[in-house]
C-alpha cells in the first residue's frame, strides 16, 4: 500500500522488548499516527488487514490478539527499509538501529560505563513530525524515590535492558561513583556557529584535535580521538593524579584545557592558517578559544571546551550513538584524523571495525609531569 502499512506495522514490533505485549489497538494509535503525518489515512481495518497478510505470510505471529515480528518479519523489515527509510518514524529507526548496533560494541563500551554514574537519552516519537524528528528523554537516575538512585551499567544485559526502553545514548560521568576526582582528561572541540555551516567547519576542527593530540603525545601522554558524533572531535587522556599539584583537580583539569588552547593557537599563528581554511575562520583574534560563555563571540572559531571537567561532568562514550544524528561517537585513527569523515561513523560501519576502533581508544594513565611543564601549570 501506498502508506507503507506492511513497513510500519513491522518496524513497530521490531523495536519492541520481546516481552511486550502489542495488541491491535496500540499498532493503530501508533501507525495511524504516522499515516496521518505523511498525510494518509490508516483504519483499525486496514491494519487487521495488513496483520492478517503478514501473519499468513510467516512475518508477524499473532498469539491471541498480540502480535510479534517473526525472525522471517525482521528479515523483511531489513531488505525493504532501505528504500522507504525517509518515511518512517524516526525514532523507530533509531531505536531498531540502536538494537542492532549495541549488542556488537558492547565489549567496546562497556569499559566507559562500568563504575560510574550514567545518564541516557531516550528517544520517542515527536508530538507534531514523527518522522522527521524525535523527542528526547534525558534521564539521569535509575530511580527518583525515595532517593535518587544513579543509573549504572555494568553488563551487556542492563545495557540492552535500557536500549530496549529507548535509550540510544550512553552519558557517563568524567569521574568513578563515589571519588572527588576526575580519572579523564577531555578536551572537546566544538566549531562555532558560523565555522559550523562553512565549507571548511569541520576541517578546522580536525585540525586542532590533530595539534591537541600532537601536543599530549609530546608530553608523553598517551591521547585518543574520537568523533563526536555530530560536528565535533575529543581529544581524551588518562592522567596520574598523583602527580598533578595539590589542590582541586577538577580546576587544574579545567586549566590544563586552557593552557592547552593558548599553545595550539601559538603554534597556528605561527605556521598559519592552512589552505582551504582562510575563508572560513577568524583570522583576527586567532582560530580557537577557551572561553565557553558568549557563543556569539566564538561564531567562527573553534572552541576548546573544559565544562565537562567538574564533579558530575558527563561526556559521551565512546562507541555511543548520538541521539540527535544517529552517528556513533567512535574512535578515530590518529594517524588520519584530517581524513576521517563522519560517513565512518555509521553504526553497521562502526560495529564492523569494533574491535579495531576499541584499540584506537585504549587510554593508559600517564604522568603528567612534562605536560605541566609544557604548557606553564
């Protein structure tokens, strides 16, 4: 049919917990709905139709008025969702591709998550656009009473346990359940809003996180890259603490990012902006910052962001998707950053190369004694 009931129908039950009990009512609040946004109509009788036709067909299985996808129903949805993807929901297809896609990283994530307070983005269907747009949950507890309790996840298990609720978007703290002190270095690069629409946005920021990670290196940090999932890159490190001044680390964290920033930006200004990138940047005033506030002050620059280096700072993890594009978060060679495009960071890509990209991101402390006197703290 020309509204894609069959095609809907299934990707509804494919996102379903395999406890979930669907009945033809819920299949057509939820698929009506997303009829009626592409501007068609869909009846309780046409879908008792369409689930008459899938179940003699061997692709849904309706045991006493509750319906489920057969193994044959999800090999279906996959052969045809392809070629009328654009007009599904949206957060279905990211919630099916979340399913799919975590159970072959987890290995990779797990160790992000495991000791720390997590947080996790839910997506739902959008009130007004389903399937264009999603409506995220941003969820920080496991439980609100009588106390808030954290989220944690340690296993595969709890981790599918809350992909099958949703959650596509794993957020865990910089910082174990219970210390007062960071265990990650992060320095996260984000291109203004005006270097974001440029041709050469992303290039830019490419650049830094290759001279941020030259810089670490250097010192005898041992740094990883990621993809941020979006427009971003990160630069992370794992630090001896026990080497760092006295005092709060969380600030001296905070203060490295900075001292960090004013050395990648000396060494611009003095091998110049590279070519390609001229138009496209503030050449005044240099390429990066390290002021957070004041977005409109940093519209054509790259910022070297420090906010998440606080008790409680959270960052995604790495092999997590990013509940706003759908692309993973993932490890990125740093041997090629300035070649590395976000196409890399489709979900079917990234689990193929999991284990390939987990060690890219293997982060080993290191004493941070040459870095301190590198950069003036």
């Amino acid at each position: 049919m020309s509204d894609f009931l069959r095609e809907r129908i299934l990707l509804l039950l494919a996102i379903k917990a395999p406890e979930a009990k669907i009945d033809l009512n819920h299949i057509h609040e939820k698929v009506s709905r997303d009829v009626a946004c592409a501007g068609g109509e869909a009846s309780k009788q046409d879908l008792e139709r369409e689930l008459r036709e899938l179940d003699a067909e061997g692709l849904v299985e309706n045991r006493g008025g509750l319906y489920y996808i057969t193994e044959n129903g999800r090999s279906e949805l996959r052969s045809r969702l392809p070629a009328v993807s654009g007009k599904m929901n949206l957060s279905y297809r990211m919630v099916l591709a979340a399913k799919e896609y975590y159970p072959r990283v987890a290995d990779q994530i797990l160790p992000f998550l495991r000791g720390r307070a997590v947080s996790v983005i839910k997506v739902f269907s959008d009130d007004s656009d389903p399937l264009t747009q999603v409506k995220p949950l941003f969820v920080r507890y496991a439980k609100y009473k009588p106390k808030p309790t954290f989220i944690e996840i340690g296993s595969k298990e709890s981790l599918m346990r809350y992909v099958d609720d949703h959650a596509v978007d794993f957020v865990p703290y910089v910082h174990r359940i219970g210390a007062k002190e960071p265990d990650w270095l992060i320095i996260d690069l984000d291109a203004g809003e005006g270097l974001k629409s440029a041709a050469g946005g992303f290039l830019a920021v490419k650049l830094v996180a290759e001279k941020v990670f030259r810089l670490l290196e250097g010192c005898g940090v041992e740094p990883a890259v990621k993809f941020s999932g979006s427009r971003g890159m990160q630069v992370w490190a794992s630090l001896d603490n026990s080497g760092m001044p006295k005092g709060d680390l969380f600030a001296h964290y905070r203060r490295i990012v900075q001292l960090i920033q004013a050395k990648v930006e000396a060494e611009i200004s003095r091998e110049g902006i590279p070519e390609g990138l001229a138009e496209d940047v503030e050449i005044a005033g240099g390429l990066t910052t390290a002021k957070v506030a004041g977005k409109g002050g940093r519209a054509k620059k790259v910022l070297l962001d420090w906010s998440s280096m606080k008790p409680m700072g959270d960052v995604r993890a790495p092999f997590s998707m990013h509940y706003k594009t759908g692309l993973v978060s993932c490890p990125v060679d740093p041997k090629r950053i300035m070649q590395f495009d976000p196409s890399e960071a489709l979900p079917e890509k990234v689990a193929e190369g999991a284990e390939r990209l987990g060690r890219l991101f293997v982060l080993e402390k290191a004493s941070p004694e040459r870095l301190l006197k590198q950069i003036g703290l």
